[in-house]
C-alpha cells in the first residue's frame, strides 16, 4: 500500500480549518493507505512558546484526532518527539540543503517580519528541513498539503533527489537498497476543494492557531455558547442575499463554505437554501449545524480525556511502528553519507 503521512502542531486549539484542511481528511485515507498521524511537537517551539502548556497541547491534539474518527488500528498515531530518528535525519539533511533554499521560504519570511529580530530562532528558518525529515523518514507516497505548505513539500522534493543525487545510486545498491534511491521522492495529495477555511474576522486571512484573537477562529472544543457567540459577531457584509465567489465578498464565501462542509451538503443544495437568506436566519442555520457536528466529537473528546492510560497506550504502540520504519530509513542514511557503522 501506498503511504501518507500527515500532522498538526500542538501550538494551540484545533479548529475549523485543521479539521477540513487536513484531520477529516486523514479520516478517509486511513482506509486507503499504510498512513501515520503524528502531532508535530518538535515543530512547535520554533517561535516562543510555553513550555509548562507543550505536553498538555499534544495530549489535546492526540485526543482530538481521535474524537475526530483517526483510528488506531488502521493508522500510526503518534507524537514526533517520540520519534528520535525525526531530528536524526534533521541534521543529516541540514548538511545537503542550501541555505538559499531557506531564506526564500515565504512562511518564514512572514512570521520572522512579525516575530522581530531578538525572538526569531535558527529553528524558525531550518523548519522546512525538520519537515523534510519528518516525510522523508517514513518513504512517504504522498503528502496532504495545504496551500500554507506547498513551498514546503516542493523543498522537501528537491531536497530527496539532490540527497539521492550526491549519496545514492551504484553506492547505495551495493548495500542493499532497492530503486536505486536513498529517499522516495513525496507527490502532493492535493485536498478537497473549499478546505481552506478563512477567519471568521476577515476573509481574507486564514483561520489559524496562532491568530491572536479567538473570536477569529472556531476551536472543535468550543462549547455552544461560544460558538453562537463567534457566529453572532463574526464579520458580514451589507449586499442583499446570500453567495458564493464573489470576490468582493470574502467573508460570504467563507461562512457559506463553512455551512457546505459542516452540513455535508453540495455547493448547489446551499445555493438553493440560502441565496435568498439574510445573515440573521443564516446564522441561526450555520450555529445549529456547526454544533450538530462537533457536539458528538466533543463528547468522544472527553470520553479519551477522561482515560489517560488509553491514549498513552495508543501513543506508544503509535511510536514503536514509526520508529521501525524511521530507525530503518536513517541508519540507511548514515550508511550511504559514509559514517561508521556501530557494532
Ligand atoms: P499555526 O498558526 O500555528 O501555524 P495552523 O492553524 O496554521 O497553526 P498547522 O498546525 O500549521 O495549523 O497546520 C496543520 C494542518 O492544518 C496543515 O495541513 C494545514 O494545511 C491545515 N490548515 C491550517 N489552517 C488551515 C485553514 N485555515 N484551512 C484549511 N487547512 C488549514
Ligand atoms: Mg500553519
């Protein structure tokens, strides 16, 4: 079976846009694919952070794959950190990438302007690599990737064949390894159209994590009155009616999106039933399904919460097959770069 690897960063709450951009989806390849989830911890202390909150947050991110229909038997749930070989390679890797290549990274030029001089880490600029690592360790076929991440995965390629290119072939035949090549070089899984959730406070800007303000964004452990609340003062427009794609309406757009993804709906069926709506009937409509959806993963939510040793059990069955794999690619790794092997 083909592979897919996939993960979230425990750098606040899950929300709307993790689970359509990537978590739901994950819910149908696991059928598909040999698949691994992993909660990106090691990602997550590229800007400040706060450490007493890191373990509780990949705890939550865990729970939340699961409450969300990730399923243990079928795919690898595990925590990044868990994994030695992620940061192993990291540093192998690290050697053959250019630091042209970094530098032109555009999320790295984002969030350095914002972060200021002082608190921007080498770890902030190295990311891709630790994410090349992270794909690149497990042979992965494909990777799901938004939009966010598609600069990302094509460094992640380029970074295989040129590793392939300067440690791979006749050498690394002759010691067994098959195709010729070091590193399977990833395609992009490109995800459902309409996956890419806005802010709930601009259209323009996508929901996220480490948006300062809540009010941008719903989390999946929002309790209801929360969610109405959000709903209730998230920003509109004063056009008549209700559509989709028209660029002067992002905000319109977004939330009739949102309402189509949420009720399972096609775009048509949402057309029909809310052209002509005004925004206080529609956001009445969007509120209750929006709760509909994510009162049963809340439920399932606490009810791993509330069994620790459960999760703890999954996490760690989780690692020890990643590891496997993960322990294999890196020690073809080292043998390929030319270290000594140890006896
Ligand atoms: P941060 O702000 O910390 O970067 P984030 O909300 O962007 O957090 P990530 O952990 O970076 O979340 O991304 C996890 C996954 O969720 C990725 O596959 C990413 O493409 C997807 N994703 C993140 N935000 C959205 C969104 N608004 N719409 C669709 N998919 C999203
Ligand atoms: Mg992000």
């Amino acid at each position: 079976r083909k592979r897919v690897v996939s993960g979230v960063q425990p750098t606040g709450s899950i929300h709307l846009g993790n689970y359509f951009g990537a978590i739901k989806n994950w819910v149908a390849l696991q059928n598909i694919y040999d698949t691994l989830f992993f909660i990106v911890d090691l990602h997550a202390i590229t800007l400040p952070y706060e450490a007493q909150q890191l373990s509780k947050a990949s705890k939550s991110t865990a729970a939340i794959y699961l409450a969300c229909g990730v399923d243990p038997s079928k795919a690898s749930v595990f925590v990044q950190s868990h994994v030695r070989a992620h940061v192993e390679l990291m540093w192998l890797l690290s050697s053959a990438t250019p630091i042209g290549w970094l530098n032109k990274m555009i999320q790295f030029k984002e969030k350095s302007r914002k972060a200021g001089d002082e608190e921007v880490g080498v770890a902030l600029l190295t990311y891709p690599v630790l994410m090349a690592s992270d794909i690149l360790l497990y042979q992965s076929d494909f990777v799901p990737v938004g939009e966010d991440q598609k600069q990302h995965l094509e460094l992640t390629r380029d970074l295989a064949e040129r590793v392939n290119y300067l440690y791979g072939g006749r050498k690394w035949k002759k010691l067994g390894g098959r195709g010729g090549a070091i590193f399977k070089v990833p395609e992009p899984l490109i995800p459902p159209a309409g996956a890419r959730i806005m802010s709930l406070t601009d259209g323009l800007s996508k929901m996220s994590k480490s948006a300062p303000s809540d009010q941008s964004r719903i989390n999946m452990l929002d309790p209801k009155d929360l969610i109405a609340n959000k709903i209730k003062r998230c920003k509109t427009d004063a056009y008549p009616g209700l559509e989709f794609d028209n660029p002067e309406r992002p905000e319109c757009n977004n939330l009739l999106s949102i309402y189509q993804l949420i009720s399972g709906k096609t775009k048509e069926e949402v057309v029909q039933e809310c052209q002509n709506m005004n925004w206080g009937t529609f956001k009445t409509l969007l509120t209750d399904a929006l709760i509909d959806h994510l009162h049963p993963i809340q439920v399932r939510y606490d009810k791993i919460m509330s069994d620790s040793s459960y999760l703890d059990e999954v996490l760690a069955e989780g690692a020890r097959n990643a590891s496997e794999i993960a322990d294999a690619t890196v020690n073809n790794v080292y043998q390929a770069m030319g270290f000594l092997g140890r006896r």
